[in-house]
C-alpha cells in the first residue's frame, strides 16, 4: 500500500470513528489535512510487517470505561473491563459479573447478586461495592446518565447491589451493561478491572497482558497484546492504514465516504443508533396523523439502506432495531409504490399548497442526502418538502424553538427500547412537542413488562400516530487488515466479541 492510500484511508476514517454517545450529537473532528504532520511517521511508504497483533490507544487519556470519550479506548477497555451484563447479538443482556437477579413483585426493586471469587488485575476481590462506585459515577456522567433517569436510589445488601426504580422498567439489566472498576482507582489513568488482560507500561511501551487467574474459562490466544499509541482518533486512522495497528472500529456513515477501504475487512454490528425523522405536531400542517401516516407509506426503507447507506444500516419502521427479539416483524408493511400519492390527493381532489420545512445538520453529507431524497419523496400532489441545512449549533437551536416542520435526527438508544424522551409527553428530545395519552400508556406498559405482545402494541400506537418515523438502525463497523484476522463477529458493545476464538495469522518471517 503506498504512502497516498493510507493517507487516503486515514482521511476516510479520521471523522468516522466511532465515540460514544446516548443521545443526537456530532463530534467535531479537524480535517485529517488540518493536523499537524509531526503527528504522523515519516520514512518507508510501506505498511510495516504484521508480527504481533496490536491495537491503537490513546496514550495521554484516560482508559476509564465511564469517563473515556473516544472509541479507541473503548476497545482497549473490552479486554480491561467487564459489566454486570453484556447485550449478546440481539441486545439480550447476558450475565457476566451478576450471576442471579430477582424483581420484587410491584417491578420496582431489583437485587443482583455477585459472582465470587472474581479479582481485579492486582489480585484484590471484586464486590458490589465496586459496582455501586462505579454507577454513581456513570449516574453523573454525560455518556450514561440517561440510564439513571428512573432510579430512585441503589445501595449495597449483604453482598448484593439493590437498586430501586421510579416506575417499572422489566428491562433493567439491558442498561447495566457498563463496564465496572475497582473503587478507589477511578483517578488512575488506567483503574484496574476484572477483565481477562491488565494493563502495563514501562520504557518499552504499553501492551496488554493476559491475566492468568481471570475467572473466566475461555482461553484466550495471545499472551500480550502491544498498544500502538497515538495523539488522538486521527492518527490512530493513520497507525491502522499503515498497518502498525492491526483493528479499528468506524460508523461508515460518518461525514467522511470510506473509499479507500479496500486494503481492510469489515465486520458489520448492529447498533442502537437508530435515523429517524420527525414531526412538529404543534404546526397546523402535521397536527393530522392522518397525513403523518400517509408520509410513512411514502418512504422505501429498504432502498434507503442500500442506495443512500450504503448497505451499512437495517430498515426499520418502529424504534426498535430488527437484529431484537422484540422487533415487530408482522406489523412491517411492504413498501408499496403509489400510496402516498394516493392519500394526499384521493380522487385527484384539489387541496392548499403546503410547503413544509425539513431541518438537517449540516456536517454529515449521508444525513443530507437522506433529508433530499425524503424531500423528494414527500414532494406530491399539494405538497412541497423543502430540506433546509443548517450548521449543528443552529440546527439544534432551531428544533429547540420549534422552528420546523421536520426534521432528520439520530438517536443512540438504550437496549430497553425506552423512546420516552422522543415521544413520551414532555420528553427530552421531543422536539415535536407531541403528546398521547395512549402512547404514554402504551410506553409505560411496555417497559412495566418487556415482551413481543407488549412490543407489538407500542408499535401499534406509535404506528397510528405516527410522531416520528423510525428509518433505519446504523451498523458498526470493525475494521481489521485484510486477511490477518478471521472470525470476527462483533456486537456494538463488544467489538471483540469472542476474541478467544479469533484467528489471527502472523506471517512467519
């Protein structure tokens, strides 16, 4: 690979990485061409021979599950550190540090129970406490603090984490997935954690080392695995292009297009980041369900994720992502050309002109040309659609006001499937300002008791109402050099899923 391909690959990856973030939000990231070039190697234009397998990291910033702001470290912490639970490839939580759990009978408290004789990297006992340490922290912080919205209190019980919520959530355990660390070491650069490696560093650089008394029974293949270090998110691209780091992950629906890919493999994760557009219910124009619906009708799903996302998202219709258990699929309705015209206009009847406003932020050049074809196909009969693209401080501030008519968002949602801050009454982001006693209904229901009949009746009523509409679930991307590494099958949460059964060829020399 020469020299300009990975430059070219870095500068499809620098804005693509991915972070880490609950609700819609952009992360602005210099132009690769706007970064210092001391930054980056210098000498052979030649990708260095694989002869461990080594990841990137971040090496001046914190490596804490809770705190850390970039994907980079993320992957790291996988090997460090573990949750209560991990979401499987269907975001069904599965125990890892809980080895059993009960609700009392009104769904309000939950008791978890931990499992023994799991230590930390130094050798001392992990404990509920840790857990509680932990939490209380992620209860402040920006990335997890809207999983803490329903919880009325937590403590520590005879060696059990007792957690008590405001309303019934039977979905609990799928928000308690956050990677725990030992009390007391939060501070460190690195805290210690439970996690099948430890971290070490000396004069000869940093690495990973397989711990040998993890309570864990996989055997995993690498004895140490070398941490590459670099500045920031952009020069980790440029390590993965130069192949001095060996696995990167990446949102390719990002600002940047991945053309220069093709020295990579991917493997695709779904994600709970869902795309989605929205309804200003207050504004005369789309205070009819009626036409929010027919608008539903309008938009081929299944041609937005192929042609305009490029392959790397699911369609869906409700705010729940297909790769679930709990996805309605007997409610989805095939795409069917005509019908949208037909509803707005039946009989050929002669209605006002309404031209409507659709807002979209600027800095994602997917997400704009997603706001021009949905004007396109909005456009019918009586009705003009008119995208209008703002940079992100005054798209924000727009739907803040409630200056719009729609407007393309993303949403980063819980496993829980709770969508009460975009369509509960009074939710955060509801910046349609729509409210239904039914849907609230329907919502508390849902998340009272978790399961496809209460799933499909959420669905049901957002579906007649209509105050956004769900389009598509983004994936994550893993990326790794061509055919050094086989058996990847990642989960948004775990990029490294399975690791122990991962084959990694390094060439003999």
């Amino acid at each position: 690979m020469k020299k300009t391909l990975a430059f070219a690959l870095a500068l499809a990856l620098c804005l693509s990485l991915t972070g880490c973030w609950d609700a819609e939000g952009t992360v602005e990231t210099p132009d690769f061409w706007e970064v210092e070039q001391e930054e980056f190697p210098t000498g052979t234009a030649e990708p260095e021979k694989v002869t461990e397998f080594t990841l990137p990291y971040l090496n001046a910033q914190t490596l804490d599950p809770v705190a850390c702001s970039d994907g980079v470290q993320q992957v790291v912490g996988t090997l460090l550190y573990e949750g209560l639970f991990a979401l499987d490839e269907h975001f069904a939580p599965q125990p890892v540090l809980c080895t059993s759990y009960d609700a009392s009978s009104n769904g309000l408290t939950y008791t978890f129970r931990m499992r023994e004789n799991v230590t930390f990297s130094d050798g001392s006992i992990f404990s509920a406490s840790d857990v509680l340490a932990t939490y209380r922290r992620a209860q402040a912080s920006d990335r997890y603090s809207a999983r803490f919205a329903n919880i009325a209190s937590m403590r520590v019980n005879r060696g059990a984490l007792v957690i008590t919520l405001i309303k019934p959530d039977s979905a609990l355990p799928a928000l308690l997935d956050i990677p725990i660390v030992r009390s007391g070491t939060e501070k460190d650069l690195v805290p210690l954690g439970t996690g099948p490696y430890w971290f070490q560093s000396d004069e000869e650089g940093a690495r990973l080392l397989r711990k040998e008394h993890w309570w864990g029974s996989e055997a995993y293949p690498l004895e140490r695995i070398p941490l590459s270090p670099a500045k920031n998110a952009d020069t980790a691209a440029y390590l993965f292009s130069a192949e001095t780091a060996h696995l990167l992950t990446a949102d390719l629906l990002s600002p940047t297009a991945a053309a220069a890919l093709g020295g990579a493999d991917m493997a695709d994760a779904p994600s709970t980041a869902m795309l989605f557009l929205g309804f200003n219910t207050k504004a005369s124009a789309l205070s009819s369900a009626a036409l929010r619906v027919a608008m539903d009708a309008a938009i081929d799903r299944d041609a937005v994720v192929s042609t305009l996302l490029a392959g790397h998202a699911a369609p869906a219709r409700f705010p729940i992502s297909p790769a679930s258990a709990l996805y309605p699929e007997t409610l989805d309705m095939p795409f069917v050309s005509g019908a949208y015209a037909a509803a707005i206009a039946p009989d050929g009847a002669e209605q006002a002109p309404l031209a409507l406003r659709l807002l979209v932020n600027e800095e994602n050049t997917f997400k704009v040309s997603l706001a021009e074809y949905l004007a396109r196909t909005l456009t019918a009969a009586h009705i003009t659609v008119t995208p209008v693209v703002l940079p992100w401080s005054d798209y924000v501030s727009a739907l803040e006001r409630g200056d719009f008519d729609l407007w393309l968002g993303e949403v980063r949602l819980t496993a829980d499937w709770n969508v009460s801050r975009l369509v509960g009454t009074n939710g955060a982001l509801n910046y349609g300002r729509f409210s239904s006693a039914d849907v609230d209904k329907a919502l508390d229901a849902f998340l009272k008791s978790e399961n496809e009949t209460t799933a499909a009746a959420l669905c049901q009523c957002l579906a007649a109402e209509a105050p956004i509409l769900p389009l598509a679930f983004k994936n994550l991307t893993v990326l790794t050099p061509r055919g050094v590494v086989e058996g990847v099958s990642p989960t948004a949460a775990q990029p490294l899923r399975g690791f122990a059964q991962w084959r990694i060829r390094i060439p003999a020399e």
